[in-house]
C-alpha cells in the first residue's frame, strides 16, 4: 500500500477511534489482515460461543475460518439445518461478529439490513460485539454514511 495512503489510514483511524471512546465503545486500528485476525482472537476467549451476521471483513481476514478451527463454539447460520434457531442463539452468544456498511470519522455506524438479525442482536443480545471494518467504509459524516450504507446495500 502507497506510504501516503498508510499515513492517511492511521490519521483517520485515530480520529475514528476517539469517537467510539465517546460512544462507550473501544477502538483498534490494524494496519493489515494479518494484524486484524490478530486483534480480533486475542479479544475471544477461548471456549466462547460466536455467532455473526453480515461480515464479509470477518471472512476477508480470515476470522470466520479461524474461529472455525479452534476452541469456540460457532454459531454457523448458514450451515445450520435451522437457520432460524442459528440466528436466535445469536441473541445468547458470548460474541457476535459484524461489519458495518458505512461508519463516520466520529464513530456513528450505520446499518441497513434485509431481515434484521445483525441490526437486532447488535443492539440486543450478546455479551460482546466485534465489529470488523475497513477504512474503506469510513465517511466524513451521516449523509455520506448513509449514501455508501444505501449502495451497499442495494
């Protein structure tokens, strides 16, 4: 990645950051996927139960695999035999994985969702909510948020 890009992304990561710590939520920037995967298995603990609704990032960097292969119990909606139950024991997870489709520079997250389930069990649920985001999905306010959660989304 060009040095300049870098330098950007940790700029507006920090920056990004400091508006989740005044929403009560924490902040980490990772510099690459590797650091990313990092980050997000040193925040489980081993043996917790994880569900996760729409997180292409969680896939992209490998979580989803990871999480797989070791000592959690995984809550996989898309290879339950009933999916609705899958997305209802997401609500008693430990941790709930996610993505966002767009998130401001001061730390508002916006979501569209099709049926609800990542919505929902984000704001009522599980005990820890890990939120996988690109800088990519990182706007300078709600009206360019909700622009890019729009296209996304459609």
């Amino acid at each position: 990645m060009n040095e300049h890009i870098t330098k950007r992304n940790e700029l507006l990561a920090q920056k990004v950051i400091k508006g989740l710590a005044s929403r009560n939520m924490t902040g980490y920037y990772a510099k690459d996927r590797e650091e990313a995967l990092a980050k997000a298995l040193e925040l489980i603990l081993e043996g917790s139960s994880i569900a996760m609704g729409g997180a292409m990032s969680a896939h992209e960097i490998g979580l989803v695999e990871a999480v797989k292969q070791r000592d959690y119990n995984f809550i996989d909606r898309d290879a339950a035999e009933d999916k609705r139950a899958a997305m209802l024991a997401a609500y008693d997870a430990d941790v709930f994985l996610s993505g966002v489709n767009a998130m401001t520079e001061d730390g508002e997250l916006v979501n569209i969702d099709g049926n609800a389930n990542r919505v929902s069990a984000i704001a009522q649920g599980p005990k820890m909510v890990i939120f996988i985001v690109g800088m990519n999905k990182v706007c300078d306010d709600v009206d360019g948020a909700m622009k890019r959660a729009r296209n996304v989304a459609a």
